[in-house]
C-alpha cells in the first residue's frame, strides 16, 4: 500500500511510524537538546500523538512521507526522517530528520538519507530537496552539507518557534548535484 513504503539500508528500516513507537519518540521530542533547534519540545504524549497523526496522513494527502528509523539489529527506533511540504508543480520537497542523542555521531543520518535522498529524486521524480536549519544547529548544516547540499542564504527571523523569531539557512540539493557526485 502507498502508505506503507518502506526503505531500507545496510544497517537500518524505513518504516511507519507505529502507535508503538510513541514513547520512544516522546522521548526524543521531549528532550530539549534534542529539540533546541526543532519547532517546539513536546510536554505531553498527546501532543507526540497529535504530531505522529499528522506525519501519517502527509502521504494521503501528497505531502510527504515521515518515517520512524528502525535498527535492524535491536529493533529500536532511533529517530524519524523524511520529507514535507511537497509541491509536485515544482517538483521539489523539503527534508527534515531527528535521532535520539545517544544515536548521534554515529554516521546513521548519512546512511539513512543516502536513501531517502535517491527515492525522492528517482521514484518521486524531484528535481530540488531544500532544508531550512536553524542558525546555530551546526550538527544538522554539518550533517546536510557532508551529504552534498549547498547553502544557499540566511532567511531572517523566518520562523517563530522555541518563543523566539529564529534565522533559518536555507540548503538544497539539485538532481543534478546529485547525479555529479555519483
Ligand atoms: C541532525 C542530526 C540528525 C545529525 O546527526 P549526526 O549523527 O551528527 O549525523 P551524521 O549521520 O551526519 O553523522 C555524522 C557524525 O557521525 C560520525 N560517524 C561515525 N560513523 C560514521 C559513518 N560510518 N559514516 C559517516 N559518519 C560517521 C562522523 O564522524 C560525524 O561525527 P562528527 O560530527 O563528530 O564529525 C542530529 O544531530 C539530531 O538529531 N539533532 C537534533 C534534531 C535536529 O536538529 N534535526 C534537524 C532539524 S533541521
């Protein structure tokens, strides 16, 4: 079923995100290191249910697709990826990705998008992949720019998140950015 796509690496799962992963995803969205860059740190588990209902129906509703990153070894869910904010009449998305702090510097995010990355320009048909990272986020701009995306501009207090009006930097992929580093 098209809302069921999974991925897969060497190491991990692109799967679903199941009513058993809510903990562990409350966890994580909870954690204000892990969240001091992201749009909001969640108190309660209802408001990780509330976000986990709308990252399911983007598929439904052609937006995009948010997976939960599963180790295939533990079978621990690690963090969530994917992309949003599709707009097919530009072919182009937005990516975001979170992982639990003990997961990072591990090289996992590099794995994982070197998947996710191929499907959307070769299944979905995508020519640009953007992302917008906080300023100061420097492990998410290291992580994107390691993976070939280019910095583009600084949109100024773009966004109002974490009770402060926060600069994004805008990043993207080209198709054929893509395609030269093969
Ligand atoms: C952004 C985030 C996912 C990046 O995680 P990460 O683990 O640093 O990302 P990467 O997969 O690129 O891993 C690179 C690190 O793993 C290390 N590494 C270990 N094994 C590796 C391997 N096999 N391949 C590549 N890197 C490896 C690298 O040396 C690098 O560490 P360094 O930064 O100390 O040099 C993580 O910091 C996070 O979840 N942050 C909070 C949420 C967030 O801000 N999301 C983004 C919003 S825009």
């Amino acid at each position: 079923m098209y809302g069921l796509l999974e991925l897969e690496t060497d190491r991990f799962t692109l799967r679903k995100i199941e009513d058993g992963d809510l903990e562990t995803l409350h966890s994580y969205w909870s954690d204000e290191v892990v969240t001091e860059y992201m749009n909001a740190t969640f108190k309660s588990i209802e408001e990780t249910q509330q976000m986990v209902e709308l990252l399911n129906i983007l598929p439904e509703i052609g937006e995009g697709r948010r997976w939960a990153i599963v180790d295939k070894r533990s079978g621990s869910v690690l963090g969530t990826c994917g992309y949003h904010n599709m707009k097919a009449e530009h072919r182009r998305a937005e990516i975001g990705f979170e992982l639990g702090r003990e997961y990072w510097g591990r090289g996992i995010m590099q794995e994982v998008m070197n998947i996710v990355i191929p499907h959307c320009f070769e299944d979905l048909g995508l020519n640009r992949i953007e992302a917008f990272v906080t300023v100061g986020n420097y492990r998410s701009l290291k992580a994107l720019e390691k993976l070939g995306f280019k910095q583009e501009g600084v949109l100024r207090e773009y966004e109002f998140t974490q009770g402060n009006f926060r600069d994004q930097v805008v990043l993207a992929i080209l198709r054929s950015d893509w395609g030269n580093q093969i």
